[in-house]
C-alpha cells in the first residue's frame, strides 16, 4: 500500500486466518475500552497515530500488546483528559526508564478486566531498549501521513518503515549488541519487516527519508535495509550502525561513548538481577502513589481466592502487590521466644480445651476470675495484637512509598469474632483484675493504632452458604458465628465497600477489580 491509498482497513490481519482488522472489530474482539478511546481520540480532533508495531494491530486492539501512540505536542493536555474520563491511571516507570516526552497510563477493560497500557510518545524518542538514544524531530509530518486502520490511525508505511530500520539497526547491529548476544531480530520484527517492505516502493522511502532525515545518506538506509535482512556480515552490520549513529549525533540526548557505556552497564544489571539475584522485573508504580487494601469477610467468602486473584492481575502488567496477612502476623522475636516457651509447656501440660477456647469463656461469664492459664493466653493474645499493629505499620509505611498493598483481613473496631481485641468480648470489664485490666488495655491500645485502610472491601456471605462451603474442613461452630457477624453488622457508617461474596468467584473478582482500580 502506498501513502495517501484507501484506508487498508479490510486488509487481513498478519499471521490470522483472513479475518480484517474491519471484521474483527465487528465482532467484538476489539477491547471495549480500545474503542472507546479511539473513538473519543477522534470526536477530539487529536492528532494522534499508533507509530509503530502495526504488523501487530490486531494485539494492540485486544490489549495484548501496549499501545504505543504519538500525540501531537499541542494535543497533550486534552489528550491526557480523555484518558483520565475514561478511567486511566498514570503510571511511573523505573527512573532509567522514564523518557522526555512519553507518558505512561494504564486503563482496566471493564468486560474483560483486562489492562491496556499506553506509551503515549509527544517526541520520537527512539534507539536500543535500554537508552533510546535519538529524538528525531519529524513528529509533524509523522503525524500529517496518518491514515485510518480501525480502530486506529496508523502512519504511513514509508515513514514507518525507514524509522523501523533506524531501530533495528541501533538495536542490534553495534559491537556491544554483538558483544551481549542482542544482534538477532525477533520473530516479530522480521514479521514486520516483511510486512511493511510489502506495502511500499523503496524509492518512495528513500526519497521521503531523504527529505526529512537529509543528513543520513541514500546509502545508508541501503545498508540499513541490507543489515536488517538475513545474511550479511557482522562487519558489515557494525560498520552500518556505527556510521548510523555519527550520522544521528546531531539528534543524540548523550555522546555515543557515554550511551554505549550505560547499554553495556543496564544489560549487565538487568542479567545479573533475573539471573544471579533471581528477582523479577522492576515494578511500575502509580503516579498517584500507593494504597493499603483490606479485604474483610468471614470463612468461606473467598478472601483468600480475591486476594491470589488481586495479586496475578495486577502483576501481569508489573505492579507487583505486596500481600500481608493481618490475620496471622508473622512473629517478632519478642513473640517467638514468649509464645516458643508457651507451646512447649503446653505441649507438656495438655488440657482437653485450648487456651483460647477457656480464656474467651472465661470472658463470657459473669462470676469467676481468671486463672493462670487464662492470664497466660490473655499475653499471647496481646502479643499477637502487638504483631498485627507492626505488620499494620509496615504495610502503611509501604503504602505511603508508592506500593500497592493487600491485606488479608484487617482488624475493625466493628469486628470482635476475628482479628479484634479478645478483652472487648468481657462482659463485665469491671471485674478483670490488676495484671488483666493491664493487659486489656495494652491490646486495646496495639488495635486502636490500626486505622481504616484506604480501601476496604468487605466479601458479605450468608452464614448458610458459609457452611456450606466449609463443609468436612471448618466445624460450623467456628464458621457461623464469623459469618453471622459480618452478615449482621450495618457498614453504611463505614467506608467499607461491600460485595456479595454469594456470587461466581470469577464475577466477585471482576467486582472487586473494578471497585478498587475506581479508587486508585
């Protein structure tokens, strides 16, 4: 196809079985959020195109790859608005990431909960992957050669073809691209190679390169093409790119020598991070900075299923949630060595109760006093208190660093069958004595520095179906009256956000997902 043809929105999709991209929006398989940005791009009169990658339209349509935009400059704030009314949330990549004049934002699908993350380019910032060393001032006429492809607009082949070429060259033709084994070009970018040499006149993309990239000569994009294509020498490829990027300096954010030393350096980190160190991707982050999530319900609403389910979701587009469990704090030292010693007694002195079992009854009567057993479990249970206000502090102080991270189960003042102060079950606090009235108030005081997450979810589940579900693995004793309570309580004077945990694992989640990416 050349530039200013017919729209090539009939085309068939690269790779599929003869489906258009005209088709495939048609029939739904374009993401609902996907359209509706594309179409409130256009009603905008933004000047915007999708610059790059367009081999693979169809997975950017559906969200499978992100969406890498150039927006005209003078477009950026009403651009950046139309995001935000359609529910995106800007984002922070790793600092040796974030580059002048791209934008990063992310948006939930609200059928398919699935992410689409933009790349929204104001200057063509371009280069190897871990530098992008070259900003090539031709945005304008980039933009004007735009064309519609639904449910995009997509520049013109020319243009994108001789920027691609650029690219791969500085990507995988210098000597230190040899040197740390980048030299080879993805299956992908061969497909788009092939793909968009079979949509133009080479002397079509000469001449348009030579008119805005004059500096570069006719021979050099000769030995650009010849170097993107299978055969030629190492030397020849290296010579090519080094004589590509003397020709670029003018355009350079940093002196050659300088960016080749920080490629080497960020390749060398990155392999010894994933390999050596074993750890993961660097997480993005919110640029609205981080959240503490709580997720409250009783046994068998599926807090654990939402919280697994929260956390995949989120790490597949590298947000990587930090999970706690207020419910069952992991021990200080002070913990380990007092509760260590009081399990080997136990274990010694064996009763046909539990402590908790005793000291909770022994709460609940009107007459008789505490025991030594009972004053022992009230310790454990203040210890325990003092856990879960130090794992509380921690999450909290995380959260204000800018992560996003989810507790399951939290302590409310409302709540007493789980995770609240045992002592607030005494039904004549009067009675308690010295050393107990002590330690009530010590618990009392751990939980009361436990304040509201910023957003709580509370999974509300009949008792009946409760049990049900807890069938052969929790007593109903124990399942009921934690269901009951949750079920009962009033939350309207609360900020809790309450969800019917009755329905499909699958359609709580969507809930959930959407109810807290809402509030972000």
């Amino acid at each position: 196809m050349r530039a200013g043809d017919v729209a090539g929105i009939d085309r068939p999709v690269p790779g599929g079985d003869g489906t258009t991209l005209r088709e495939m929006d048609a029939q739904g398989a374009t993401l609902e959020l996907v359209s509706s940005l594309c179409r409130g791009l256009e009603e905008a009169g933004i000047r915007y195109c999708h610059w790059k990658s367009n081999e693979s339209l169809v997975r950017s349509a559906t969200g499978e790859n992100d969406l890498d935009l150039l927006v005209h400059r003078s477009d950026a704030r009403r651009f950046e608005e139309i995001l935000r009314d359609l529910g995106f949330r800007d984002a922070q990549l790793p600092r040796w990431k974030e580059l002048p004049g791209v934008y990063h934002s992310y948006g939930v699908d609200p059928r398919s909960g699935r992410f689409v993350h933009i790349h929204a380019h104001y200057q063509l910032v371009v280069g190897d992957d871990m530098t992008k060393n070259y900003h090539l001032p031709i945005e304008v006429p980039y933009l004007a050669s735009a064309r519609p492809e639904t449910p995009f607009m997509i520049p013109a082949p020319e243009f994108e073809l001789g920027l691609f070429l650029l690219r791969m060259v500085i990507k995988h033709c210098t000597w230190d691209a040899f040197l740390t084994l980048q030299s080879s070009l993805s299956g992908s970018e061969r497909r788009e190679l092939d793909d968009l040499l079979g949509q133009v006149d080479l002397a079509d993309v000469w001449a348009l390169m030579g008119r805005y990239i004059p500096f570069v000569p006719r021979e050099r994009w000769n030995g650009c093409l010849r170097s993107a294509q299978p055969g030629a020498s190492v030397w020849f490829r290296a010579k090519t790119a080094s004589r590509v990027q003397a020709d670029l300096a003018v355009w350079a954010r940093r002196p050659r020598a300088v960016d080749t030393y920080l490629r080497m350096w960020r390749r060398f980190r990155t392999l010894a991070r994933r390999k050596v160190f074993r750890r993961g991707p660097v997480p993005h982050r919110l640029a609205g900075g981080g959240v503490l999530i709580g997720i409250v319900g009783g046994d068998g609403a599926g807090k654990t299923t939402a919280l697994e389910g929260l956390t995949r979701w989120l790490a597949k587009e590298n947000f990587f949630p930090v999970t706690v469990h207020m419910g069952k704090p992991g021990w200080s030292l002070l913990s380990a060595t007092v509760k260590g010693s009081m399990k080997v007694a136990a274990a010694v002195k064996r009763r046909p109760t539990s402590s908790a079992s005793s000291l909770r009854s022994t709460l609940a009567t009107d007459g008789g006093s505490m025991d030594v057993r009972d004053h022992a479990r009230l310790v454990w249970e203040v210890l325990t208190a003092r856990d879960r206000s130090r794992t509380y502090r921690r999450a909290r102080r995380l959260a204000s660093n800018g992560e996003i991270v989810i507790c399951d189960r939290y302590p409310l003042p409302q709540v007493s069958g789980m995770d609240g102060a045992v002592t607030a079950r005494a039904k004549d606090p009067a009675r308690l004595g010295g050393l107990a009235k002590s330690l009530a108030a010590r618990e009392k005081g751990y939980y009361e520095r436990i304040t509201y997450p910023d957003i709580l979810i509370v999974l509300r589940l009949n008792p009946d179906i409760a049990v049900q579900r807890k069938a052969g693995v929790e007593p109903e004793s124990t399942v009921r009256p934690r269901s009951q309570e949750i079920w009962q309580l009033d939350w309207a004077d609360t900020p809790a956000i309450v969800v019917d945990a009755a329905a499909s694992q699958d359609e709580v989640l969507a809930e959930i997902r959407s109810l807290i990416w809402s509030r972000l």
